[in-house]
C-alpha cells in the first residue's frame, strides 16, 4: 500500500512540474519582447522615417507582440558603439554605414571603395543580390544580423574654404571623415587632411574652425543644417554610402521563427521605402542647400576621372587585403548589373 501511496505521489509531483513548465512556456510566448532602434541622424532623415515605418510594419504582424522603440540623433551613441552595443545585447537594432562597421567585419570595406557604383541602380542589384547576401552573413561571428540594405547614397563634399572643382582643390583642407582607414587613406591621396570624428559632434567643430569641411549625402548635409556653417558644396559623389540594418544576434536567436521572418520582411520592405525617400530627398534638399547661399560646383567627368586615378593605389592596397577573389566577385556583379 505505502509503495502504491508513493507512486502515485510521485506521478502527481511530476504532473504538477510539467504544468508548472507548461506555464512558464506559454509566459514567454506571451512575454512582450523589445526592440530599441537606435540611428544617429535626426527625426527629419529618411532613414528615421523608415524605421518607424519599420516599427510599424513589426508591431501589426507580432500583433504587439514585439514593441519597436525608436531613438534618433545618437541618443543611444554613435554607429561604433551602438553596434558594440547590439553585440553585447544591451540594444537591438541599429542602423550604421558600411564606413564604420568596417571594424568589425573588414571586408565591408569595398562598398566604400571610391567610384565603385556607377548609380543607385547598380548598387541596389549588387546589395539585394547574391553577393549582398554573402557580406551580411559574415555579420554572425561578430554576433551580428544583418537583415537589409538601406540607403546613405553618394557622398558629396563640403566646406568653408573654396569650391572644389579639381582634385588639387583638396589640398590641405581639414575634412572630417567617419572612423574608417580606407576613408582616410582615400583622402590623403587626394591631398585633403581627413579627422575622423563623430556625426554628433561635426557641427561644433566646423563652426568652431576645428576642421574646414566635410562629406556626407546631400540628405545629411541639408538636414544637420551644415549650410549654416558651410560656403561650398561639390557633387564628388566619391563614394556611394550603404546603410545596413543590424540586430543583435542573441536578440534575434530569442525570436520565434515566425518572429524572425516578421522583422526580416519589415527591415527589407522599409528599407525600399526608405530608397525611395532618400532619392526624393537628394533632389529636393539639392536645391534647398542652393536656396541656402551655399555654392554648388558640379565636377566634370575629367576632374573626377583624375580622382580616380589619384585614389587607385588605395583601392589596389585594400583590394589585396580583403582579398582579390572577393573584391573581383563585386566587380563581377557591378559589371553584370550595367549592362
């Protein structure tokens, strides 16, 4: 009798500890996850307007399931340390150009190869095709997701000195670049003297004469309202600049799998959104920054070519360090996307 008694205690003890474990599972399915979404550029941007429509897209599939917080004008901190966080997991998303994730997955560094894509078109075939794909799955080791492109677009350059026409008119100008080497060394070819330094912190500094210039899309230019430090403005369109939208991945592996499809769509679907604002941007903000005061110089084919020529070495180093093979598959595909 008393083993009878025992057993069917024990059988109730363990009935009850896989209730106990029922609930707690359906706690979590319930659990309310958060994503804190952090960019450096303003309210204004296109990019900020496309995360919360990001935050949008996300609430409605999860049901608010998963909540999007969204913080603008480095709230949170710059690109480095904001995706720093993501990989610690004390933030979830952010938003950075190639230039500065660069440092943590060098061969990010040839979509800041100057003069690499010809237009957008080109770049959005190269970025949302196969080898777009090969460079975001890299992001894993460095406890990163890259889910899609989004849209910096070409870099124009500014400053408080002289037009810039030719290459020789970069000589000693004091240009602040984001924290990345090819940047600089691309820079220093053309005779400029590049200073990293944050977005947050350019403003001040070119009011203040700590650097002369700067380079960054038109978007930024007019929306930082750099024109009220700025005289110049020249279409160099010397590198086009991608964003890429970043979640931790211990933030990520948490999700169900229905989750994980939801954030993936809604990153790529804002980002075409995005694109599309970006471009709208470019033109418009164009000729805001002409109405401005500012200077407009368009570069000629042939002083641009001269850039090219002036900043090759530095492409052939770095193409050699990131590897040829990887670097001739970009070209491949640029050169397919052309035709």
């Amino acid at each position: 009798m008393k083993k009878i008694v025992s057993l069917f205690l024990l059988v109730m003890m363990i009935l009850v500890l896989a209730a106990c474990g029922g609930d707690e599972k359906s706690a979590d399915a319930k659990e309310v996850k958060t994503i804190r979404a952090g960019i450096g550029l303003n309210d204004q941007h296109p990019q900020f307007k496309a995360l919360v429509k990001f935050q949008e897209i996300v609430e409605e599939k999860t049901e608010g399931k998963i909540k999007v917080e969204t913080y603008h004008s480095g709230q949170l901190g710059d690109d480095r340390s904001m995706t720093e966080a993501l990989q610690l997991g004390s933030q979830e998303v952010t938003i950075p150009s190639t230039a500065p994730l660069a440092n943590f997955v060098p061969e990010f560094s040839i979509f800041d190869f100057p003069f690499l894509f010809p237009n957008e078109e080109v770049a959005d075939a190269v970025l949302d095709g196969e080898v777009g794909q090969k460079f975001l799955d890299k992001l894993e080791d460095q406890n990163l997701v890259g889910l899609a492109y989004w849209e910096n677009g070409f870099r124009d350059v500014t400053n408080s000195k002289l037009p810039i026409e030719t290459a020789a008119d970069f000589k000693g100008l004091k240009l602040r670049t984001m924290e990345n080497e090819l940047h600089l060394e691309a820079f220093k070819a053309l005779g400029a003297n590049p200073t990293p330094m944050a977005l947050g912190e350019l403003f001040t500094a070119m009011q203040q004469g700590t650097v002369d210039g700067q380079e960054n899309p038109v978007p930024t230019i007019y929306l930082q309202k750099f024109y009220e430090v700025q005289d110049y403005v020249s279409n160099t369109h010397h590198i086009y600049s991608p964003f890429v939208f970043l979640m931790s991945k211990s933030f990520f592996d948490e999700l169900t799998e229905d989750q994980q499809v939801i954030v993936k769509e809604a990153a790529v679907k804002a980002g075409k959104y995005e694109r599309e604002l970006n471009r709208e941007a470019n033109k418009q903000n164009l000729e805001d920054l002409k109405e401005t005061g500012m200077n407009y110089t368009e570069i000629t084919p042939e002083a641009r070519q001269e850039m090219v020529d002036l900043v090759q070495p530095t492409i052939d180093k770095y193409a050699e360090q990131i590897g040829i093979d990887t670097v001739q598959e970009v070209y491949d595909a640029i050169e397919k996307a052309t035709r």
